[in-house]
C-alpha cells in the first residue's frame, strides 16, 4: 500500500514537473515572433505563430498573441474572436484574460459606433446622416459580434435602424437583445413601436401589457401602453394606467399632463382642467399646456374660464390662431358680441 502511495506522488511529480517544462519552453517560432512583435514587424510574427499553432495546437498562448498582437491591431476582429475562444478553450486559466481583451475591444468598437451615432445627429444633410447612421449600425454590429451581452449597443443599434426606417433590424436587435436576457427601455420601445401594425395590435399590446408588469419602472413603455389603449379607443383602460402611474410619481408633470389628456378623451372635462392647471403652475407659461386648458374649459361650457386662459394664451403668444379662436367663441356665448366679433376678424386674419 505503502508503495503504491510512494509511485503515485512520483507520478504526481512527473507530471508536474513535464507541466513546467512545457509552459516555460517555447517554441523556436513563438520566441521568434515576440522578437518580431518588439521590432514592430506585426507580419513576420504572425508568420511564425501561424506555424507554431500547426506545430503546437494545444498551445493557448498562440492564439492568445495572435488575437491580441496581430489580428486586434489591424483591427480584424473576426479573427480576434475566433482566436480568443480558441484560447479559452485550449486553457480555462486564460478566461481572465480573455475577458478583459474581449471587454476591451468590445468597448473601442462600440465607442466607434457611437461617435459616427453623434456625428449622425449633427449632420444636417439627409444622405449624409444616413450614411453615418449606416456606418454607426455596422459598427455596432461588430461590437456585438465581439461582445453580445452589452444592452448598450443593442440601444445603439436599434436606435439606428429606427432612424433608418429599416423595421426588420429593428425587430431582428430587439429580439436577439431579448434572447440574451437583456432589457433596455429605450429598445423596447422602437420595436414595439414597429411591431404595432393594423394586423397584430391586440397582440402587441398583451406582449407590452406583459412586458410592463415585468418592468412597472419602465415609464416609456407604461406611456407607449396608454398611447396604444386610446388608439384603440380603449380609454378606460387607458385612463386606469395613466392613473396607477401618475399616483406613482406625482412630481412627474409629464405623467400628469398625459393623465390630463386622457381625461378629455373620456370628457372629464373638470378632471382634465383640474391636471392641466397642476401642469400650469409648474410652468405658466407652456403654451401647449395654455393651449389644452383653454380647451378643457371651452368643452366643459365654461366660458369664462376658457376666456381667462385663451387671453393669457394670446398675451404669451399674439398670432396663435387657436387662442383667438376660443376667445371670440366664449366671449359670443357669455353675450360679448362686439368684443366677439372684433377677435374674429383678426382670427380670420391670421389663418
């Protein structure tokens, strides 16, 4: 027994021992090219580490430096892929590694995508954007081919081909972002966006329906749920979400200004007038909120009201045709009809 224990550890020992040699003796060829690599001759070395990997393919190191010496530096990055799996499959103790390089080059593709995204936004040319917003897209694609994890180049992406018009990539990025269990706002609202067609918005909205109490947070898509529901003229439902949400977040005024809308919709009139003013006092000078008020108060009949916000409407804003045309009308149904009449000519004047 005792022997056999003492054979073990010698075997034990050789092999150690045959490990150590094979990891600190390299080949002539890999020795070469890291002399190469120091004289910047990129292809000699990648000569001589093509032969040590036909010589050597069981050893990780050369895929290693051919990913991150020769192929990554002229920016080849399928082969820097390629090479970099090959190393992780070769030795599970390289996988440190491997994902800092594949994270550092997934960023410096991205961030490339990303300035041609900003470039486009600033283009003033039509061709010219697009042609940036394509080259963004293609950028981001190798991003994701590096790296397919990262929710911030499947947002870049589709935002692309959203500004592009090309719903199928939309809907291509945005599913392939949701297979790799990745959930972004942003992204989900372009492709539901998309997907919403005549055919098949019932089940669009039981998809978002669903999404949406997965993600409560997620106000765009709560929003975008609510705009849905009202084009189907399902403004109950609509008036309950926007409700839920804007009792959630009661200092977001847009939620407020949205739940004000649905109400007119509903013809709650007195509730639409009584969100609008909350609106106002956040701002009393938004013409839009100026604007629905005034027209709050002109469908409820309550014409002294819509007088007192279409003036101010007009005051902030002297040729607004709409302002001017709720003033005369109100100031007609309170008995004014001179005063009416003399807002209508200069309504009439304006359009």
């Amino acid at each position: 027994m005792r022997m056999k224990i003492k054979e073990i550890v010698i075997l034990i020992s050789v092999l150690l021992l045959v490990s150590l040699i094979m990891t600190t003796c390299q080949s002539p060829e890999v020795t070469s090219a890291k002399v190469y690599f120091q004289q910047d001759n990129i292809d000699a070395a990648e000569e001589q580490l093509l032969i040590a990997l036909e010589k050597e393919p069981q050893n990780p190191e050369v895929p290693f430096l051919l990913a991150t010496n020769v192929y990554a530096p002229r920016r080849d990055w399928d082969k820097v892929k390629n090479m970099l799996q090959k190393t992780s499959k070769l030795d599970p103790t390289y996988a440190d590694k491997v994902n800092k390089y594949t994270k550092k080059y997934w960023g410096e593709i991205h961030t490339e995508g990303a300035n041609a995204f900003n470039n486009a936004i600033r283009a003033i040319l039509p061709m010219e954007k697009d042609s940036l917003l394509l080259l963004s897209a293609t950028k981001f694609q190798e991003a994701l081919s590096m790296k397919s994890d990262e929710a911030i180049t499947y947002n870049g992406i589709v935002k692309c081909y959203f500004m592009l018009f090309d719903t199928l990539n939309v809907e291509k990025y945005a599913e392939m972002a949701e297979e790799n269990g990745i959930f972004d706002q942003d992204v989900m609202y372009y492709y539901y966006q998309v997907m919403w067609q005549p055919e098949n918005q019932e089940e669009t909205l039981v998809k978002l329906t669903n999404l949406t109490s997965e993600h409560p947070e997620a106000l765009q898509l709560q929003i975008l749920k609510i705009q849905f529901l009202s084009e189907l003229e399902r403004f109950q439902e609509a008036l309950d979400v926007a409700k839920k949400i804007s009792t959630e977040n009661p200092d977001n005024t847009d939620l407020r200004f949205i739940l004000a809308q649905i109400y007119v919709k509903t013809n709650d009139y007195e509730s639409a007038q009584y969100e609008y003013q909350k609106v106002l006092a956040e701002n009393p000078e938004d013409i839009d909120v100026l604007t629905r008020i005034a027209e709050a108060f002109f469908q409820s009949k309550d014409w002294v009201m819509a007088e007192e916000y279409s003036r101010k409407l007009i005051e902030l804003d002297p040729e607004n045709v709409f302002g001017y045309d709720v003033l005369w009308k109100s100031l007609y149904n309170q008995g004014h009809k001179e005063e009416a009449e003399k807002y209508r000519q200069i309504e009439k004047s304006l359009r």
